[in-house]
C-alpha cells in the first residue's frame, strides 16, 4: 500500500474473522465489488441487490473474508490482482 502511496484509514486486525453476515453488511454502503483471485478477477454491481454469488467472492476457504479488503469510494476490492490495483490507484 506504501508503494502506491495509498493512505489507511481503517485497519482491521486478522484475529477478528470476519464473516458472510459482515462481508454482507459492508456491500450494504458499495455499488461495485471487484473479487480477485490471482488472475481470475469478478465484478459485481451491488449498488441495488447484494447477491449470495457476491458475498461468497468475498470469502475464503475458512469462510472468513478475505484478505485485503478495500474501500476505494463505492468500490470494494477484495483480494489482490496487481493490474486491477494499478488501474484502480493510478
């Protein structure tokens, strides 16, 4: 985040294991969630429905959120793809 000189206003440690309930109350305030898993990268427009297909791209194997989650404006980004970072933070 350093690199991209992204500022951090928020930080949640990984003790606290968030879940479905939470990954679906934080779409509640987004329009768009942009799910990424190394190359494979899914995008959702939240802004009227929040899909069950949404909040499990949000979820890793254990069922907690992934990480990291994002807020960029209306948009989450969850997990990490280095092309959609640099096009989203450029």
């Amino acid at each position: 985040m350093e690199a991209s000189k992204i500022e951090i206003l928020d930080t949640v440690m990984a003790s606290k294991k968030l879940q479905a309930s939470d990954a679906k109350a934080l779409l509640k305030d987004a329009s768009r969630l942009v799910a990424m898993k190394g190359k494979k990268v899914q995008e959702f427009n939240v802004s009227s429905k929040v899909g069950s297909d949404a909040v499990e791209s949000m979820l890793g194997p254990t069922g907690n959120m992934r990480a990291p989650t994002i807020k960029v404006g209306n948009t989450y980004l969850v997990g990490f793809n280095e092309e959609i970072f640099a096009s989203e933070f450029s």
